[in-house]
C-alpha cells in the first residue's frame, strides 16, 4: 500500500507538490557555472599538466594548491566538482533561510540562543527600529538607535563574504563609520540608500582575540553536520580567523582577502598555525600574527568547550539544514552566534584539515553522495 493509499483511508489529500528537484537541480548547475568560471579567471601559477591533474581528480587548481594536493591524498578531502553538483541539495530550500541574517536572528531568538541583537532594519531607504513605533524622520529614528545601541554593525539581510558590512558607532566626538568620522547627516544619507538591511549591537570579543588583533571582530568558524543514523550534531572542523590591516574592520579571509586563520583543537580550543596568502598567492604558515606579532599557535580559546557545546545543541534544532558553518565570537562573558553559512567554505576549513579524515564525518558526506 502506497502513502497515498494511506493517506486517503485517513482522509489525508495526497500531497501533488512537485519535490523542488528541478529547482534545486538548477541552483547547482548555478553552483558548477561559477565553479568553471572561478577556474577559467584564477592565477594560482600551476603547471597545465597539475591542472589537468587536478580537474580529473574534481579540485580547482586553487584547492590543489591550498590543500597541497601534490603531498597529499585527494581522497581524504571534499572535491569541488561534487560538491557544486550535489551540494545544494543537502540543505535544499532551507539555505535561503538559514543565509537570511533577519530571519536567522528571529529563529535564534526563539530558542534563546545568544547572538547579537536586532536594533533596525532598513527597507527602501526607511529605517525600522526594533520593537517601537516607526518614525518617518531617519534622521530622528537613527539617533534614538545610537541612544540605545551606540555601536553598531550594519550588513545586508542576505550576502556573504563580508560583502556590504560596515560598522557604526557613536563615540565622544561623534560618529565614526569604519573607524572614519562622518557627520550624522551624511551617514542619515548613506542609509536612506540601502534597502534590506539590518543593524544589530557590535559584540565585544574577548581579551585573547583583541589581543591577537584589536582592528576586526575575530570569529570562529563551527562546520557542524548532522548525522540522521545518530540523530547528533558532529562537530566537522573548527577554523579561527583574525583580521589584519588589509582585511579590518573585519576578519574576512575569503580568498587570501588580507585575514589569517588557524585550525583549532576540536577536543580542547588550541590554535594551530596561522595561514595567510601572500600577494603572489603563495600560502604562508605563521606562528604569530603578521603585524601585531601576538602569539597564535598554542592560544587557548577561552571557554571553548562551553562554545561548542552549545553551537552542537543550536546546530541541534536545525536537523532540516544538516550542514552550516556557524560564525562565532568568543566574549568575555560566553559566546555569540554571528551568522549561519549553510554552504560554507571549504578551502578555509580544509586547508587545515581534510574533512573526510573523520569517519564519521566521511559517513555523513558519503550518504549526502559527496564522498565514497
């Protein structure tokens, strides 16, 4: 007997929708036609031959060079080829959701899990403040934010990359906009020209990160996959990114965009060695923090094993997206989920560690068809 068979002895309707195959289908070919375009523009100085090597073994040239490839074995690491193929799939229509900062802030808060405050939302050049009436006047709706919140992070509801962040705040003096004094004004003017955007409170990190360096917000990057046969979290692999002059006012490490990171201990919260790409690309392994000269390997994230569990635990009330890469910040007090990556990166991830070492990691991933 059919589900359907089933359904009608109940008086249930048949449910007709089509699956999304289609849809989800298109949106990784969406994934592949970047893919081969990233291929087709990158300057990572290899050999043709290593290419094609690569290509045949489903990495970009890139990822060959990042992983070190001609060292080590391509069957312990996620290729490119699947996961552009297939990987959209595995989250399906959650990821637009779970990549919503709004919506992801409002599904965070109804579990109670720490992350930073909504202060406003701006739509059509309107600024929406939080939990009061709406006030046409910016100018008037701005300044009662900065009362309440005066630091403030600005990003798009939906984007990544660090694409279209900038940070807020009002200090003594007046307003500063990435650090840079702005009249209020002209930051009035600079918002009435966004659309979709929203301000949460600037999380202070901890002591260690500021140390390491003060000029960005230094996360922690959780890739978490849910495992269906155990019905828990696995905690994939753990990366921590630190700014520098390039980078700041954030910690962005996409594509060697000036940042650093470093893998961390999943069982006990030690750094490992920074890596950082050079101007020429070339990766470069540091034991300290190219400009402020702060020890990196050997740290010891404070409160990490708390962190973790916790991220494991929200990771938890999401087994309907099975992958996500959460951005953390370590406080002094606990921690703060940033933002949610339901595709995350691999190359910042696997440049320290092949994903598919952990077998039960690899079980996850080859039941998703991503891994044998």
């Amino acid at each position: 007997m059919t589900t359907d068979d089933e359904f009608a002895r109940f008086g249930i309707l048949p449910n007709v929708r089509m699956g999304g195959r289609v849809e989800l289908q298109m949106r990784c070919w969406v994934q592949l036609y970047r893919l081969f375009r990233s291929e087709l523009t990158t300057k990572t100085g290899l050999p043709l031959s290593t290419r094609v090597k690569a290509w045949r073994a489903g990495f970009s040239s890139r990822s060959w060079l990042m992983y070190r490839l001609d060292e080590n074995d391509p069957e312990r690491y996620l290729c490119d080829l699947l996961m552009a193929a297939r990987f959209y799939k595995v989250n399906g229509f959650f990821n637009p959701p779970m990549n919503n900062k709004l919506l992801l802030s409002r599904l965070l808060t109804a579990h109670g899990v720490p992350h930073p405050a909504v202060v406003s939302t701006i739509i059509e050049g309107r600024l929406i403040e939080e939990d009061e009436p709406f006030d046409a006047d910016l100018s008037r709706a701005l300044a009662r934010t900065l009362d309440r919140c005066p630091r403030q992070v600005f990003r798009p509801t939906w984007s990544g990359s660090g694409q279209g962040v900038f940070f807020l705040s009002r200090e003594a003096d007046g307003l500063l906009l990435n650090g840079k004094p702005i009249p209020h004004e002209q930051a009035c003017t600079l918002l009435s020209r966004l659309d979709r955007y929203l301000a949460t409170e600037r999380v202070e990190q901890a002591d260690y990160a500021r140390e390491i360096f003060p000029g960005s917000t230094n996360t922690i990057r959780i890739m978490t996959v849910w495992d269906a046969e155990s019905g828990e979290s696995l905690v994939a692999a753990v990366t921590h990114r630190f700014g520098t002059s390039h980078s700041a006012p954030i910690d962005n490490w996409h594509q060697g965009r000036g940042g650093v990171s470093a893998a961390v201990q999943p069982e006990n919260g030690t750094l490992g060695k920074a890596l950082r790409l050079s101007a020429d690309r070339q990766l470069i392994w540091e034991s300290a923090h190219p400009e402020t000269g702060a020890a990196i390997e050997g740290v010891v994230v404070p409160g990490f094993e708390a962190c973790i569990e916790g991220v494991k635990k929200t990771a938890g009330y999401f087994p309907f997206c099975p992958c996500v890469g959460w951005d953390v910040v370590i406080t002094q007090d606990g921690w703060r989920i940033i933002e949610a990556n339901p595709i995350p990166g691999l190359t910042i991830v696997q440049a320290h560690t092949p994903l598919l070492q952990d077998p039960r990691v690899r079980r996850v991933f080859a039941r998703w068809g991503l891994a044998r």
